[in-house]
C-alpha cells in the first residue's frame, strides 16, 4: 500500500505563483480532488487525470472521499487555493484521518505543500500593507459563531493589528462586513487605508484602495480579501504601505542615520519597549492576576469588588488642596486605593469598591468636584491669579457646570484662560478660550500631546461674554452628534472643515497670534 495524500496550497491562481513542489505534486498524483472552480484554474496540469469535484460546502465529503482512495493505495492530490492550511483543506483531512484512529506510523503518508495564501498575493497587489504585526480573520459564521467572529474583530482592532478579512461577504451573507465596519470604527479612525482585492492574480482582478468609512461602498464579495491598515498605514500613488516601525529609528532621506548602529539598541532609542514604560503596567497585571489565582486556589472569596476611576479636584478655579481635603482623599482612597496626580488639572483615584455612590459622596463632602473619567469633556481653567481676575470666573463655572463630564466621541479637554497670557496653555486644548479685554478668544483643535502637537486655530477674536457659553455648547454638540466615535475633536475639525460656522484652515494659512505683554 503506497498511498499518499498530497494536500496543496496552489496560490491565488496564476500557475506563476504556484510553488514549484505544488506543480510537481499535482504531477505526481493519480486522483485530483478539489472545489471546481479551483479545478479548472489548475486543469493544465492535471492533464487527464481522473477529478473529483464538488460544489464549495461539499468540504466534508472532499476529504472523506481523499482519505477513502488513499487507503486504496492511489496517490491523491487535493487542491485548496491560497494556502491549504489556512480556511482551506488541510485541518479537515486531518480530522478525518484522526477520526479513522491515524497515525504516522500505521496511516498513510500525508503531505502538506504551502501556497502563497491571500493575505500574502493580495497584500503585494495592494503595495506593502501587512509589514507589521497582522492577523486574518474570516467573516463567515458558517462554521463559527458570529459573537466570537465579533469579538475577534474587536481584538484586533484594539491591539492595532492589520487586519486581512477574508470570506467577507456572499449572496447570503452580507451584514456581516457593515458588522465588522462598525466595530471597527470604534477603535480606528475613518480614514484609516482600506485595500480591496478582488480575484488576486486571477483573470478578473480588481483592485481598490479606499478607506474605512467608505469601504462599503465598492464591490466587496466572495472572491474579495479585504485588508484594514494599522493606525500607521498610509497611501502613496495608489499604493498602501504600513511602515516597518512605529516611532521612526530611521531616517530615510539621510544617508548617515541619526543613529549608529551600536546605538539603535540602547534604552533611550527604544522608549516604548516592554522593559521601559510598560514595565510597571505589566508588574501590577500580573500581580492582579496572581492574586486572582491566589483568591480562586484558597476559594476565600468569589467576586472581586469594581474600581471606581474618577477626577478629583479642589475647584474650577481652586488649585489649592486643603491639608483636610488631602487627608480626606487618602482615607477614602484606603490602603488599596490609588492617587495619581495628572497633566489635567485633577487628581486620578483608582478605588476598589462596592459602593461608589458612598464614595462619591464623601468625596464631595470634602469640597471637592468629582468628574467621570474616560470619553468625557473635562474644563482645564487656570487659577485665575488666585481670583484677581475675577471677572471671567463666572463663565468658567458655567461651562464647567453644564458640560463637564458629558461623554463625548474622545476625551476633550476645554481649557479656559483667564488672561492673554494665557499660561495655563489654553491654545493647545482641544478647545481653547481666553479672556482678554473683557472679551473672549476662541481657539479650535489643538492637540497637547504627540509629535504633531500644535496650538488650535484661533477662529473668533472678542466674543462677547453673553455669547461665549451658547457658543461653546453649539460647538460641543455638533462634535457630540457628528463625531465618529474615537475621533480627536481636532481630526473632527478637520474632516468636516466648519463647526459652528466656524471653518477650518489648513496648517500653512494658520492666522497670526500676538504675543500680549504680561497680564493683559
Ligand atoms: N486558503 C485560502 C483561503 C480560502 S477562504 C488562502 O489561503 O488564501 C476564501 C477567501 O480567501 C475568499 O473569500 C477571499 O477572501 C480569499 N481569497 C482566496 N483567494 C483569493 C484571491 N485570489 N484574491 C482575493 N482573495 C482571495
């Protein structure tokens, strides 16, 4: 008994693109079992040897019928597109054999040959898009059930992998890529490089670069993979590329690299690697999750108690903490509790506890403002001077009354200045307004942190103070309600270009700030 089952990866189509063990398996087979179409783009070199085909759902019955001439002694070829191995035949076979009690030893022989799988031919079609750490996920539930395909999806999209979906839609199944679209708007910016291939390397190829808001609108089908670039993907002439790192340890346009090879490697070059700002993260993970084992193993306790995240802070204006208010926050905060001081004019408490309510009402007993922390607008005013400048207060307290807190798409910080010398670094906020001459300054999308970081466009000198509270609102709610989600108020600004009647510039026609004298 010499029989053999050659599963084959033949590629996306093209015999170009066909390994060249692929070819010579085929060859070398008696029986070619596969789907028909698959068939008929490898029937040159399956000459006439004798086919088994069956439709695209008949997988089952393809490998059973494999294994069953195989223990006849034939020497069976079957075909899967792409890679064998991946969504194709290869696991089945195996299952059936196992099924049969197979083993190496007293089964027949069993071969796997690799092919260039979508995510690979589709990928080169597209430019460079997958580069970077990248997963498939396949759309169909006809074999897995859609809330793990869900979560999957959601996964991915948070851990800012590439993303190939394959199997996106048929006839039958079309809600799913409008599923996947939505999910993934919520971690990934609309704009972020979308490739579609249809039939890669095959006769009817079709390729389309769009991006994630508009994908739905091309052709997307059976034969179609779809590849969801990282939040560093971009397009260039048509192509899509996904650079080969993050933050850039190289530069490209200089010869001579800014650093030497022997220094690419030290700390300071790499400050996002695991051993470095991650490091106190992972320690306290880990420590939480032994301690879950820990409490599972001694069956002490069952349920763990919620932590409560919010803001503190001493008042709109008040940037004094009482040495009560200080003692008070560390009581209720307790041993288990933490207190992280931030950039953002409050204090973070991480408290374990199953009763927030209770807290929160301790906290405010203090004298303290208490806000929501997360996708929320938080009012960043300066002291004022310690209240001298007393006039522009009432407004702060105001907008901080009615809008912080309020969940928004992202977090927005509002910062208010009570003077031009606003040094409280209102201009760089999301939002910025700054009394001057007993009138306000608004400033629109600017972005405190990152490389980019850049102060907002200034868009209305001397709003009157009657008007700025109803302005900032409309302005507010507009993002509230047209913002896509996890959209930065400043990308807000600049996809829809006019908030509020307010209208965007371009970077290079930015309006010109002067600098006021000291306290003005
Ligand atoms: N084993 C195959 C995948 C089979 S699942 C592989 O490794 O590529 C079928 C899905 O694969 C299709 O819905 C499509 O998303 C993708 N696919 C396979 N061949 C393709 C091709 N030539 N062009 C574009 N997508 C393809």
């Amino acid at each position: 008994m010499s029989g053999k089952l050659l599963i084959i990866g033949f590629g996306p189509g093209s015999v170009d693109h066909m390994t060249k063990r692929a070819r010579e398996a085929i060859e070398e087979s008696d029986i070619v079992i596969g789907y028909k179409t698959y068939i008929d783009l490898v029937s040159d070199l399956i000459g006439d040897k004798p086919i088994i085909s069956t439709g695209m759902t008949e997988e089952v019955s393809r490998a059973q019928e494999a294994v069953k001439w195989a223990e006849r002694g034939k020497k069976v070829a079957v075909i899967s597109s792409g890679d064998a191995g991946v969504y194709g035949m290869a696991g089945l076979v195996y299952e059936v054999l196992i099924e049969k009690g197979w083993t190496k030893e007293s089964g027949v022989e069993v071969e796997v040959i690799p092919g260039v799988s979508a995510i690979n031919s589709c990928g080169a079609l597209l430019g460079a898009p997958i580069m970077h750490d990248a997963c498939t996920i396949s759309l169909s539930d006809h074999l897995t059930p859609w809330t793990l395909i869900e979560k999957r999806i959601e996964a991915a999209a948070m851990a800012d992998f590439v993303i190939a979906l394959y199997n996106p839609k048929s006839g039958r199944r079309t809600r799913q890529i409008v599923e996947a679209q939505r999910i993934l708007l919520r971690y990934r910016s609309p704009e972020t490089p979308v490739g579609l291939v249809k039939s890669a390397y095959r006769a009817r190829q079709q390729i389309v670069i769009t991006d994630l808001e508009h994908m739905l609108e091309y052709e997307i089908g059976m034969l179609t993979t779809v590849i969801i670039g990282n939040s560093s993907t971009f397009v260039h002439d048509g192509m899509m590329i996904t650079p080969r790192g993050y933050q850039r340890k190289y530069t490209l346009d200089a010869l001579e690299q800014p650093l030497k090879p022997h220094e690419r490697l030290r700390k300071e070059a790499e400050p996002w690697a695991l051993d470095q700002v991650k490091a106190e993260r992972v320690r306290r993970t880990a420590e939480a999750a032994l301690q879950k084992i820990a409490v599972r193993q001694n069956e002490q306790q069952e349920t763990f108690p919620d932590i409560l995240e919010l803001a503190v802070s001493p008042g709109v204006a008040n940037k004094v903490l009482a040495p009560e208010q200080m003692i008070a926050i560390a009581n209720i905060a307790g041993s288990d509790g933490k207190m992280m001081y931030t950039p953002d004019h409050y204090l973070k408490l991480e408290i374990p506890t199953a009763n927030p309510d209770d807290v929160i009402a301790k906290l405010k007993e203090a004298g303290l403002i208490v806000a929501p922390i997360g996708d929320v607008l938080t009012v960043k005013a300066c002291d004022f001077c310690d209240g001298e400048k007393t006039d522009a207060i009432p407004y702060a307290k105001q907008l901080h009354e009615q809008l912080n807190g309020l969940a928004l798409p992202k977090e927005l910080k509002l910062g208010f200045n009570g003077c031009g010398m606003a040094c409280y670094g209102a201009v760089r906020e999301d939002i910025g307004i700054v009394y001057r001459k007993g009138a306000f300054d608004l400033f629109l999308g600017g972005k405190t942190i990152g490389r980019n970081a850049h102060p907002g466009q200034l868009v209305a000198e001397g709003i009157p103070p009657h008007e700025i509270v109803p302005t900032v609102i409309r302005i507010i709610q507009e993002y509230k309600e047209h913002g896509h989600p996890n959209e930065r108020f400043h990308k807000f600004f600049q996809r829809v270009k006019q908030v509020s009647g307010f209208v965007y510039q371009e970077a290079n026609s930015k309006s010109k700030i002067e600098v006021p004298a000291c306290g003005e």
